[in-house]
C-alpha cells in the first residue's frame, strides 16, 4: 500500500533517497510520541520488514512458532526501535541496520518459551558499539550516505548483495559497484598505513582483495 508523507507517496518498495530519508527521519522523530505517527512509519517501512521476517523465519528453521509468530515480533520490535532511536542520523539506516539481528534475538526467545506477551525486549539492545565492522564503515565516511547504507547492511547486517538491492529497490549491480568502490578506497588506506600491511579483510565480509563479500 503506497503511503503518504509530506507529499511523498512512497510506494511498499520505495528507493531511499535524500528528501525521502529527511522525511521519514521527521516522521521518526514523531512516532516515539504519537501512535498514529508510528503506525504511518510503520506502515511506510511493512513491505521491507514483511522480508526481514521471512528471511529470519527460514534462518532460525522455527519449531514451536508459526510465521504470525514472527510478524508480530517483527512489529514489537520495531515499535521498541522507534521508541530508543535517537534522533540521529538515518532513521531508515539505523532501522535497516540492526532489525534483523534485534528480530532473531526476539524470534530465539519464543522459541525458548517466553511468551509473546511478556518478551523483555530490554533485553535486545543494539550494542552501544559494533566494532570493526562498523568502524570500518565510518572509516569510509566519505562516500555517499546511501553508499554507507549499503555498506552497513553488508558488513554489519550480513545481508548478501541482492538481498540489499531487493531491500533499497535499486539493481545488484549498483550495491556491487559501492561495495568495489568501498573495497578500492580501503585498499588505498592500506597500503599508506605506516607497517604497508597487505590489505586483508578485517569484518570477514569486506577487503580490499575480495573474497566473501563479493558472495550474491
């Protein structure tokens, strides 16, 4: 269902672009105070997370939870974000960015046995740092905000490179291209490092080399 922000009409599989992130980061701001805002955001961001919740539904193999299970989880979870965000940066980014690791914590805990009603989500905290891997991506501070984007949901997230092109409605060569152009400008801040290191890659899914993250 196409949704309607500020004159926006964003259509389920939108493309992020910058007016639009401005937007949306606007209507974030008003959704951690008023329901009918989060419901609008909510509804603006379904069709992606309606993929999140499939894609973390086949990773876990369920066994004692069904996919309603799941999509309702996906919609506690979301609503706690909403609720934590700070305010800063790229609402859709930091959403894209930790949901589905946040979404399988959640899932795992159902399938322990805690009941959907009483989930703690005090529990599922993003960490206050990602380490390396988003260390890396701030290191890369010049590209473009969407080029970061794509490189948070690849190093960060684990998200394969047409998993992240389905997911910003944009074509695989495209994410292929920024993450060749992040593994190229790494590769220059390599090889002026003082001990001229070989490039090597330090998330497991990034390097100046190649190798796993050039997986789709």
């Amino acid at each position: 269902m196409t949704v309607i922000i500020e004159g926006h009409a964003v259509s389920p599989d939108f493309d992020l672009t910058p007016e639009l992130d401005a937007a949306i980061n606007r209507l974030a701001h008003r959704a951690k105070e008023e329901a009918a805002a989060r419901n609008l955001l909510y509804e603006t961001f379904a069709f992606k997370i309606e993929r999140f919740a499939r894609r973390c539904a086949r990773r876990a193999m369920l066994r004692t939870c069904e996919f309603a299970d799941v999509q309702q989880e996906a919609f506690l979870v979301f609503c706690e974000m909403t609720r934590r965000w700070k305010g800063m940066g790229s609402f859709a980014g930091y959403l894209f960015t930790w949901f589905p690791a946040m979404l399988e914590q959640a899932i795992a805990r159902l399938e322990r046995g805690h009941p959907s009603g009483a989930l703690s989500l005090d529990e599922l905290d993003p960490p206050e740092s990602s380490g390396p891997a988003l260390l890396l991506v701030e290191a890369l501070a010049p590209l473009a905000e969407h080029e970061l984007l794509v490189l948070e949901l690849h190093v960060t997230a684990g998200l394969r490179l047409k998993e992240i092109a389905a997911l910003l409605g944009c074509h695989p060569r495209t994410v292929r291209r920024i993450v060749q152009r992040a593994r190229q400008r790494l590769a220059v801040t390599e090889s002026g490092s003082d001990d001229a290191a070989p490039a090597r890659s330090r998330t497991g899914g990034l390097s100046a080399a190649g190798g796993a993250g050039t997986s789709v």
